[in-house]
C-alpha cells in the first residue's frame, strides 16, 4: 500500500466553511496527487504535485487549492467548502514522473458538505 | 480528458477468461497505457502497464495491438473477487511529470 494515510477519512462540514484533507507518506516519493471520484464519473485528477513546493493543476482544480511543504504531506484545502464539492477524495504517490511508474492510492476521504 | 475508450459494463462467467477491450486511437508514440482495477469503494490498485509489446504478471496479460490504438486486459480465470471497475489509462503530460486522466471505465460482473 506504499505507506499512504488520509486523513480525516470521514468528514460532515457545512456549506461556506474551509476544510483541508491531508494526504501522508512514508517512502519519500516524489509525486502526489489529489484525485475526487463522484457516481458516473470515475476519478478526476484535482492537483497534483512533483516536488516540495511544486504543483500543478488537474481537470477540476477550480475552488482547490494544495500545499506542499516537506515531501511526506500532500495537502488538498476547500477554502469555502460548497455542496458540489461532496465527494470522496483519493489521494495517490508514484515513485516517478514518467511515463513508466504506476500509482499507489490511498484508502479515500469521504467528505459531505451540507 | 480522458484519452481512452471503454465499454461501461461486461459480464464474465467464473473460471472463464475476462477480455475486457479500450480504445485509445489518440495515444502518442512514447505514451504508456496503463490498467487500474477499483474493487467497491476502496482506491484504485494497480495491474498492469506497456508501451507496444504485450505484456503479463501474476495478475493479468495486456494485448496491445500493432497500431496500438487499441488494447484488451485478460484475466485468464476469472474469480468472484474480480467483480471490479476496471480502468485503461493513458498518461498525459503535465508541467512537472505525467499525470493519469481516468474515464468512467468498465464496471465487469463476474458470475457464478
């Protein structure tokens, strides 16, 4: 399971408030993603990040926002948390950034906004 | 965006060989194409990848077709705990690596 923990992993907040998930690794890899996944969609790519303070944007990164600030934590925070952003959120590692390295995923936050 | 093509369900008999097919008529000459599985609600896992030759580990083969712009995941036989959405993947680049673009994959039924 490459050592990965999410946390909190169920979550109830209410519409208008910030919440931050937090993603934890133990095997100092260097790539870390935020993916949500919602019925007849699969998972979508949120942000990810390819290094202590690198990141980018994925297919839904509007009204996210990630910080990486030493290589183990990856976290994903909803400034002003809205309903449609119910969801449950994967966080994965993968050992590189090529072409070649699969991902390893984490066991998923359940989070509803009321 | 997704860059491949998945049929939305499948149905398989215990024991039998499960072919599921993707389509990924897009995909660059040095893109990968990847297999995840997702069991129930747990995350994605990992079964396997290839560029252009056909590929297998203890889990499944991968068939990738000489245009490659399509391939086929084969579980030779099928078990109850296969019942799964099955997930082909190809990577696209992104400013810092590749980043993995997921479709609604195939959700495959494995019956006794």
């Amino acid at each position: 399971d490459a050592g990965i923990t999410q946390s909190p992993r169920h979550k109830v907040t209410e519409t208008g408030t910030p919440v931050t998930l937090r993603c934890h690794q133990t095997e100092n890899h260097r790539y870390m993603y935020w993916y949500r996944q919602d019925p007849g969609h699969g998972l979508r790519l949120i942000h990810y990040s390819y290094g202590v303070k690198d990141t980018d944007k994925g297919e839904v990164s509007d009204g996210y926002s990630v910080s990486r600030s030493k290589t183990e934590d990856f976290l994903l925070t909803l400034e002003s948390a809205t309903s449609s952003q119910t969801s449950v959120y994967f966080c994965a590692i993968s050992k590189g950034g090529s072409q070649a390295n699969e991902q390893f995923f984490g066991p998923g936050t359940r989070l509803t906004v009321l | 965006d997704a860059k491949t093509t998945q049929p939305p369900s499948m149905d398989c008999a215990e024991g039998r060989a499960a072919n599921l097919p993707c389509n990924h008529s897009t995909i660059s000459g040095n893109e990968y194409v990847y297999w995840y599985r997702q069991i129930h609600s747990q995350g994605p896992q990992y079964i396997i990848h290839g560029l252009k030759n056909n590929e297998t580990n203890e889990m499944a083969s991968l068939i990738i077709t000489e245009d490659r712009k399509s391939s086929t995941l084969i579980l030779p036989h099928a078990t109850l705990r296969d019942t799964a959405v099955y997930y082909c993947i190809v990577r696209v680049e992104g400013t810092g690596g590749f980043k993995t673009i997921f479709g609604a994959g195939t959700r495959l039924f494995v019956k006794a």
